[in-house]
C-alpha cells in the first residue's frame, strides 16, 4: 500500500506540520520504537505521523540533499520493522514505502 504523501512533500514540509514527521539517518531499532510507539499514543489527535529513514535531520528540518540508504538494507529494515511492531500491544501494523529520491 502506497503512503497518501509523496516523499518531496515529506521533505519539504509543505503537507504535514513539522511535528508529525521525524527524521532518522540510520535504522536503530530501539529509537524507531520509541517514535513508532509515540505516533500510535498520538496524544494531540493528529492521526498518527510519518518517520522516514535514511534522512538527516538538523533542528528538526531534514537536512539535504538526503543521505539514503542502501537498497540492499531495505528488506532487512522492513523485516525488523515488523517483528518490533508486533510486540507493540496492541500489535501495530505501519504503512512501510521504499522509495527512491533523487537517485
């Protein structure tokens, strides 16, 4: 399933307000679960939020041009998304899209 925004709107902050989206440059399992657990609380009603991986951020604005990962991570991270979604009570299914921005 596709995400509802594309990854430049994302990006720019034109879609989402700022405190909906956060930035990781790397994968590292504990950090996602604690932003995934904190958008699944969404204690301000905001429908939940958008983290995206393989981005810098530098005051909470991603930092460009994007670092990315590598495509031959993207199956591990999923798979570990998952797994630790599932431990999440009630278990937690996020939207997950790869994709691909300026090469």
């Amino acid at each position: 399933m596709a995400l509802p925004i594309n990854i430049s709107n994302l990006l720019s902050g034109r879609t989402i307000e700022w405190e909906r989206i956060e930035f990781k440059e790397g994968f590292n399992p504990e950090a996602f679960l604690r932003t995934i657990c904190a958008f699944a609380n969404d204690l301000n009603n905001w429908g939940g939020g958008y983290l995206v991986i393989g981005v810098e951020d530098e005051n909470g604005r991603p930092k460009l041009p994007v670092k990315g990962l590598e495509v031959e991570q993207a199956d591990a991270i999923q798979k570990k998304i998952q797994e630790l979604c599932h431990k999440i009570k009630p278990s937690y299914l996020p939207v997950i899209e790869p994709v691909e921005h300026h090469g």
